[in-house]
C-alpha cells in the first residue's frame, strides 16, 4: 500500500498547538473504540476530566466527570508524540509506503484524505508557547471575541496553546485572537512569550450525500465529517479512514458503515449547531446544566445522540442546515 503527502512532512498545517480529542459521544472510551480499528493510541495524550467553561469570561463553572472528557493531543511535526507522527510510524510498521511531497490525483486513489474542501466556515487561529503551570483547561464563550465559537486555553507538561475559534463571520481574524489573548492574560494572571508559535486552519461543516467520487472513498475533513457545533473532528477523521480501509478489506460497504456508524451524530451535532446559534439562552442553558451535573459526559452524549427531540426540531431548522 502507498500513501501520497503532497507536503514534505505530516502535519505540516498544524505548529505544536493542542487538539482534543472528544470522549462524550458513546459511552465507552474512544480509545478503545480506536483500538477495535486497529488504531493504537501511542501518540503524547494527557486526558482531561475537569474543565472550566466560561460565559463571556465572568461566570465560571467546573465542568468534571469520572472519566476523561477529553484527550489533549499535539499537532504537527514538531514533537516526536504528536498525533501526526505517531501515526506516521505506526503506517510504516504496517508496510505502507509514504511518499512524502508527492500530489496524487483524488480520482487516482483508492482513499482520498485532503483535509477541508468547500467553503470555509469556521477559522481557528491561535498560539503554543512554554508555560510552567499545573494542568488547565478552560472555554470561553464570548461572540465578542469569538463570533459564533469560543476560546481555548490548554496547559499540560509545561507546554500551552491559547485558540480563537470563529464561525461564519471570518474577519478580523488577528485583531480577535489578540484581543483573547489580552483577556486570558488578565484573567490568568501571565504573559504569552513574543516566541509563541502561530498557527492557523479552516474547516468546513457539511453533511455528505454520499462519500465516493467514482470508486475513490473520501474520507475525514474532505468528506465533511467534523462536529458542526464545537469543532471536534479528529475523532471523526480516524473513524472514517477506518471504515474505509475495513471497506477496501472486503469488510462493510462504505456508505452503509459511515451512514450507520457517523450520520446521526453528524445530524445531531448540525442541529445543535443550529440552535446554539439561533436560541438566545442556549449557552446559558448548556452552562447551567454541565455546572450542576457531577458528570458531564451523559448530559454532552445526550446532545450528541440524534434523539426523538433532534428529530421533532428538524424540520424547523433544516432549511438552514443543508442536506
């Protein structure tokens, strides 16, 4: 098998910053869900059972639970753990052929994997510096300084990234995660070095019709598959390069797998999309109820799960949510 990276390494969009991982979606461990594909999990990870989510930066609360709500994972080719070179090594154990800086044609290969096509739709835009400080994690929702998104700020093993995620209004961009950063410094009380490392990328959020182009197999970004509300898509991405290959194997047919195993969580995650931007106290009600739940991986997995209610407010919103 060979696989063609049109860039000279893996990752290369990504500068070291932190990515997570989400575990609320299913009720088992999505580790373990990744390992039953074959997938091994020997990438840099810190799981994260405690978070604070923040409306506007003033009301603060302590979203836990027993069990990891996410995975922190490092990006790009910086750092020997990160997520791209773990699965780098990982391919070449398995006898695949990577043939770094070389472009194949979508329509010449068996598995298309280009990362976010279409029209952008969210931006994230941020920084990853050395800070000596205990592990944190915190959101905050704020169309100030985020129109439609939140910001990121991850510490873990003496390393940080601060993030601005912005959906459908894309401008200004700079002068936004700038303006993150002031407030995170106040709040926090430190000061991002001057040597921070930026780094950028889109996405786009769209639920496929289908997933072939011919007899090519699209999967991860390419496809469409990320989370319409907050913008977790690695999961997602393994999963559909999963199925595919399982597919390629002889095993279950594409579209049925990625149809039965990624759409309703797909049409579930547009949805809440849809009404966290069009219901004026959907982050005070999502804040209220993950502040007074001792775990808050049952009341996001309900969120996620494309329930009787998902399906009774459908019809409302379907016309702005395309297919």
């Amino acid at each position: 098998m060979r696989v063609y990276e049109r860039s000279h390494q893996v990752g290369r969009r990504f500068n070291d910053d932190f990515q997570g991982l989400e575990n609320w979606s299913t009720r088992g461990d999505c580790l373990d869900e990744l390992r039953a594909h074959g997938v091994e999990p020997t990438w840099w990870s810190v799981p994260f059972s405690q978070s604070e989510l923040r409306l506007s930066a003033l009301r603060a609360a302590v979203v836990r639970s027993p069990r990891p709500l996410f995975y922190a994972l490092r990006r790009g080719a910086a750092h020997p753990g990160s997520l791209d070179n773990a699965l780098l090594r990982q391919a070449r154990a398995a006898g695949v052929e990577i043939c770094l800086g070389q472009r194949a044609e979508p329509s010449a290969v068996q598995i298309f994997a280009g990362g976010p096509s279409g029209r952008p739709v969210a931006l994230a835009r941020g920084l990853s510096f050395a800070l000596d400080r205990p592990e944190f994690s915190a959101t905050i929702l704020c169309d100030h300084l985020a129109p439609r998104g939140y910001i990121y700020f991850l510490v873990a093993e003496g390393q940080a990234t601060l993030g601005t995620v912005q959906v459908g209004d894309l401008r200004g961009s700079t002068q936004r995660l700038q303006a993150a950063v002031d407030a995170v410094e106040r709040r926090w009380e430190f000061r991002v070095p001057a040597t921070a490392a930026a780094w950028a990328g889109h996405a786009g959020f769209a639920i496929p019709r289908h997933c072939m182009r011919g007899r090519t197999l699209v999967v991860g970004e390419a496809a469409g598959f990320q989370d319409a509300l907050f913008g977790f898509g690695i999961r997602t991405a393994m999963l559909s390069g999963a199925l595919a290959a399982i597919s390629l194997s002889g095993g279950q047919d594409y579209e049925s797998a990625w149809r039965s195993r990624l759409l309703p969580y797909m049409r579930a995650s547009r949805l809440n999309r849809a009404v966290y931007e069009r219901a004026g106290a959907a982050k005070s009600l999502l804040w209220h109820l993950l502040k007074s739940s001792p775990d808050a991986r049952p009341v996001l997995r309900r969120l996620y799960a494309h329930s009787p209610i998902h399906q009774m407010l459908s019809p409302f919103v379907r016309a702005g949510l395309g297919a």
